[in-house]
C-alpha cells in the first residue's frame, strides 16, 4: 500500500500530493516513524519473531519517510511544507 501511495506522488503529481496532505497522512506517516510497531502480541501471533519484527518496524518508518520526502519532492506549495514540519515538529523525529 505505501509502495502505491508513493507511486501517485512521484513525478510529481501535484493534485495527488495535495490530496494526501489534506487526508491527514502526514499524521499517519508521523505515527509510523515515532511508533512504528503494531503489538509485539500481535506480531508475534502472526509468525514474527524478534529479528522479523525489527525489520518489520524497519521497512514501516523507511516507507513512510520516503512518502514524505516524495510528497515534498517538486511541490513549491508552502503549506504542503507547513503541514509537514507542523506534524513532524520541526522534523525532530526525523
């Protein structure tokens, strides 16, 4: 699914940015990157174990960040970089 979302973005596709902005994905890439684990229970229950679940957690803040910097890539709209730096607070979490 990030793989897709990335794919609509790149080009960059404007319109396509700017609808992802507006659904709050910032939000849900920014909760990916400072969390970025569902339950260890969870995982676990699915056939993950501990090298497997890092690597999980991993390739979650990788995607996410990488959707973030492609909606950002070629976009000259200030408030699509407000809302980023607003959600990632100054990208210290970065």
């Amino acid at each position: 699914m990030m793989d897709t979302l990335i794919e609509l973005v790149q080009g960059p596709c404007k319109l396509n940015q700017k609808r992802l902005v507006e659904s709050k994905i910032i939000d849900c890439c920014r909760d990916l990157i400072q969390q970025g684990q569902q339950s260890s229970v969870e995982l676990e229950q699915r056939g993950f174990n501990t090298d497997q679940k890092l690597e999980f957690h991993e390739a979650l803040k990788s995607m996410a960040i990488k959707l973030l910097l492609s909606i950002i890539d070629g976009s000259v709209n200030i408030d699509i970089y407000k809302q980023i730096a607003d959600s990632l607070d100054d990208f210290l979490i970065l």
